[in-house]
C-alpha cells in the first residue's frame, strides 16, 4: 500500500511538472504588441481573420497575421487553426509555420486579444513568455484593458501600479491610492482596484462583474476628494487611504500592516473635529508559517 501510494505520488508530481514546464514554454503574443523573440528577431500581432466553414466537410479557420522584423527587414505571414464543422468529431488542427531557422506552433488563440505559441530556433526552445522590464509589462496591461473595455478610462496617476511574476503567471495590480465612498453609496459593495493577468488575459474584477461595481467619481465627488487631500495632507503613503462620507464629517482611515488611525473632518471648515484614534497593532504570536514554494515576486525594474 505504501509503494503504490509512493508511486502514485510521484507519477502526479512528474504530471504536476510537466504541466508547469509546458506552461514555461508558452510564448505569448498580445496583439499590436511587437515582443522580441532573441538578438536577431521580433514579432508582432497585427489582426485576426476568420472564415466559417460551409459545410461538414469543410473546416473553419480562425486566423493570426503576424510581422517577423529581422534586421531592417519586415515578413508577413499567418497562422491558422482548423476547427471541424462536424457536430461529432469536432475536432481542432493547430498550425506550424517554419521560417528560416524559426518553428512557431500555434497552441492557443483568444479571438481579438492574443495567441500562445510555442518557437524553436534549430530545434531549441525559445522562451519569451513575457518580457521582464516592468514598462514593457504596463504597457501590455493597458493594451489589454483597452482591448477588452473601451469605455474604461482610468487616471494612472490615482492608482499605485505594481508588476508581479511567477513560474505560472504575470499579474499588473491596479491600488487605488484613496478610496472614497459617497454619502448615497455607503451601503454598496464598491470595487476600487483592478489586476490584469498578462498570461491569461485575465481582468479582475472586470471579467467576472463587469463596470458596474467599480467606482467612478462624480465631478462633484472628485471636488470632495481634492477638498479633503488638500485639508488633511492625503494621501499619506506607505499606507491604505480610505475616506468615508457622512452627513457632516468626513471620516477617514489609514492603516498599514503596522498602525493604524481613524480622523474626522469637518465638511464644510475642513478642520479636524474631536475623537481622533491612532494606534499600533499588538504583535502577533509566532505560529507555523506556510512556505508558499512558487511565490509572486514584484518585478520593480
């Protein structure tokens, strides 16, 4: 019994690292977005085209049109995956292009977003997942959000935007800097923050509940906020800023991980009322600490 368990152990962490080295070998493509492969060339996303299929014996084509920059020079071509018609079989053919001493396998498609793909260059494996530098990854985040909702229009300037990457994924995280909830929308479950998972496509909370819960203020609003930053000396870093409006105080939390405080301000004078609270939090007991084995790391540079 103890050698089957053995076996069957290690046969699903054999699985499990496969899975995490077929992972590691995506290179993922965003579209209008040109990644270079290695010193001697890059790629770029230009479109998709599609092309429906007739009949049963035909396939539909779903199609990616690429540009390979070599030097000074520009070559178009295009990658495809054949999808049957055939209620049945349904069956999915994915393409390879070969290119000189280049091989692209085509493994994934997000119509209109991206392709995952796989690249060899005289048969070793070329991985360019996501490129490191931590401009490079913003900006792909925001191609994203742009892509998926057009209407989002967001200041940078109010969030604190940070890169984040481990074996299996590339999150940009979106933190509003000073979160501020009106006196009408007290009671309502308000989103502030967003993150984009480059690997996947992925945009949190967007994706599972649209724009309807995240927060926009109102010009009016907007003048309360700069109001209270201008009155209180907000936002005050290293901490969460939150502003919280009631009939005539503003009530407003910082805290970090460390301390913590909770001010009032009057709405019309702008001066801090009586009842002010800051404190630090006890330490807390020394219990087991869970070692997580791939933790996210913030990419800074």
């Amino acid at each position: 019994m103890t050698k089957l368990f053995t076996l069957l152990l290690l046969v699903f962490s054999l699985s499990s690292y496969a899975q995490k080295n077929a992972m590691n070998e995506i290179t993922n493509l965003v579209l209008n977005t040109k990644i270079e492969i290695d010193n001697s060339l890059s790629i770029e996303l230009t479109r998709f085209s599609h092309k429906k299929a007739t009949s049963d014996k035909q396939a539909s084509v779903a199609s990616a049109h690429l540009i390979f920059f070599q030097g000074e020079r520009e070559y178009e071509l295009m990658i495809s995956i054949y999808e049957s018609a055939d209620s049945i079989s349904y069956e999915k053919e994915y393409e390879s292009i070969h290119w000189n001493e280049y091989t692209v396998k085509l493994k994934h498609i997000s119509y209109n977003e991206s392709i995952d793909v796989v690249i060899t260059k005289n048969d070793t494996l070329i991985n360019k997942n996501i490129p490191l530098d931590k401009n490079q990854l913003l900006d792909q985040a925001n191609k994203i959000i742009t892509s998926k909702y057009a209407r989002f229009v967001f200041d940078p300037l109010l969030y604190e935007i940070t890169a984040w990457k481990n074996s299996e994924k590339t999150i940009v995280k979106y933190r509003r800097i000073i979160k501020f909830t009106p006196l009408d929308k007290k009671d309502e479950n308000l989103d502030y923050d967003f993150e984009v998972n480059l690997t996947n496509q992925h945009v949190s909370p967007f994706d599972f509940w649209g724009l309807d819960r995240f927060y926009f203020p109102t010009i009016e609003e907007q003048e309360k906020i700069n109001f209270i930053i201008k009155a209180f000396g907000l936002p005050r870093f290293g901490f969460n800023n939150s502003i919280v409006e009631g009939p005539d105080m503003y009530s407003i939390y910082i805290d970090n991980e460390i301390a913590f405080g909770r001010y009032f301000l009057d709405k019309t004078t702008g001066k801090e009322c009586m009842g002010s609270i800051e404190g630090s939090y006890a330490t807390m007991p020394d219990f087991p600490e869970f070692i997580n084995a791939d933790p996210l790391i913030e990419i800074k540079e």
